[in-house]
C-alpha cells in the first residue's frame, strides 16, 4: 500500500462508517433455509420417535453455534433437590460451568433445575394435542425452578426465571389461532410456568406483549404479563420481509436470557440432591407417626413382608 492509498483508506475509515443491516438477517435467511430444507427431507422418515430425534438433532446444533462457549445445548431431563423430575425436555440450554448430570442411564440425562436456564420443547407439526402436550411439558420443568416440595407457587421476590420455548417444523393450525388458542390453554396457568416463546417455521414467532398489546426490544419482553401477541415476517420500505427477523427475535432472546440470568442463579449443591431427599422423607415419617399411627405400622408392616419375600 502506497502512501496515497495509505491516506485515502484512512480518511475514509476515520470519517465514515459503512452499515449494512442485511448482515445478520441474511445469514439467518440461509438456517432458515437448511431447516425448511430438513422438514422436505425427514418426511420420508415414518417412526415419529426417529422423525423426532431427527429434527431435534437439526436445532441443537445452531444453539450451539450462537451460545457462548460456557453454555451448551444437549437432551435429557430436569430435577431439584426434592428429586421431582420434568417431563422429558428436546432442548435444554445448560450452564456449563455447573451442569454435571447427576445421573445418567444409556442416552437418558438428568440435570439440576439450577444449572438449566432455558428448554426448547421441538414439534414436528404444532397440532392442538401437542400444543396441550408441550405447555404441560412446561409447567413440569418450569415448577421445579420455584416454591418448594409442598407448593408450586413462585417465592415472594424471587427473580429468577427459565425460558421454555417451543419450536415448530409445522402447523395444522394457522397463525392467528394458534394465538388464539395460547392465549385460551394458558388462562389457569400462573404467569411464572406458562410458555415464553413460541416460533412456527414459515409463520413468525408468538410471545407475550405488554398489557397495551405492544412489544418492547428488549430480551426480557418474554416474561411480560400481556396476552401473546404474533411477530410474523418484517421488513421495511427498502428492505423485503423476511422471517429471518422474527427467527433473530426468537434465538437472540434465549441467548440474552442465559448469559444474563446465569448470574442470578443459586450454584447447584451435588450432595444436597442426595441428602435433601432422605431427610424430607425422615421428616415426613416422623409426622407420620405421630398423626397417623395405625397408617405408620401398616407400612411397615408391609414393607417387611415385602423383604421376606425377598429372602426366599
């Protein structure tokens, strides 16, 4: 590089700045690409188990590719230290630094609620049968985050949260009623255990707006108490719609989620996952025993017979 050039590349570089806010969304138009792509594909596989696991398979990897490196994205399921366990979970986006399993047996993983920070639940096709399934799927990990082993209800000032998501390939359901009816599924659920996000492949995302029915650009928008609302494809005068905005919306809230809700979190403590229990069985038979003597013998009664027919 001459002198000339030199002065020119560096008037140019201290006095403008070039932007190009196709970037990112192009990008993400090509994912979005691939995944319509593997839906065409994994059609002919006929198991839904393996159907399944295929598209789960497909998703996890872009987590990956965006999550910083001390977080990771794999399979399995949640538990607390009360050893209540979730339903089984597609996705579950875990703090690496702390997530140890505490058990695994073959390809089945269980992790502790205090080290996951957000589960994306993965749909073939978002019929209304698996949209009942995947909001129960959330109400069962998202509860072991909060109260305790008597109660689901969320502690006074607690400011911790888990993002579930729910990913879908497909819906028999347009995107209007699939609004609809997260709103209508949702009415008895308390705030805390509902779902936060939910993006159809092709239609747009859906989560909950503020009481005015609006969305703020914010990563926390997921929480909000308003009625779901839908984020379909967006553009501008210039630029053309595309999904790829909704889809950005959808990844990016999950990934500023975790990197901040990682410092609220309590570490997990290992031995109080084994020790916890035994004594909140303890306690309960000790109560047991006092209230209910005649119900206290029996079982032991039982449990004897149960060991001698054992011996023999």
């Amino acid at each position: 590089m001459n002198r000339q050039e030199f002065s020119k590349q560096l008037s140019e570089q201290l006095q403008s700045n070039t932007v190009d806010i196709s970037f990112i969304p192009l990008w993400f138009d090509s994912v979005l690409e691939q995944l319509s792509s593997l839906l065409k594909q994994q059609a002919n596989i006929r198991h839904p188990r393996h159907l399944g696991d295929a598209r789960e398979f497909s998703l996890i990897p872009i987590f990956n590719q965006l999550l910083p490196s001390s977080f990771c994205a794999k399979k399995g399921y949640a538990v607390n230290v009360h050893t209540t366990a979730s339903l089984e979970q597609d996705c579950l986006i875990l703090d690496s630094n702390t997530a140890g399993a505490l058990v695994v047996a073959g390809h089945v993983s269980y992790y502790p609620i205090e080290s996951i920070l957000a589960s994306v639940q993965v749909k073939s096709r978002l019929t209304l049968s698996e949209f009942r399934k995947a909001i129960i799927n959330a109400v069962s990990i998202k509860k072991l985050l909060y109260g305790d082993a008597y109660s689901n209800t969320r502690v006074k000032d607690q400011n911790q949260e888990l993002c579930y998501a729910i990913f879908a390939y497909d819906a028999s359901l347009s995107f209007r009623h699939i609004i609809d009816i997260a709103n209508e599924l949702v009415i008895d659920i308390p705030l805390h255990l509902r779902p936060n996000l939910i993006y159809i492949l092709g239609r747009g995302l859906v989560l909950p707006g503020t009481n005015t029915g609006e969305l703020d650009i914010r990563y926390d928008q997921m929480f909000s108490s308003g009625k779901y609302t839908g984020l379909p494809y967006l553009g501008t005068d210039f630029i053309k719609d595309s999904e790829a905005y909704a889809f950005l919306w959808f990844i990016t809230s999950i990934v500023d989620h975790c990197i901040r809700e990682r410092n609220k979190r309590v570490l997990p403590s290992y031995l109080s996952y084994v020790v916890r229990p035994l004594c909140f069985q303890k306690s309960f038979e000790e109560q047991l025993k006092k209230e209910k003597p005649d119900q206290f013998k029996a079982i032991i009664r039982k449990r004897s017979n149960i060991k001698d027919n054992k011996r023999t």
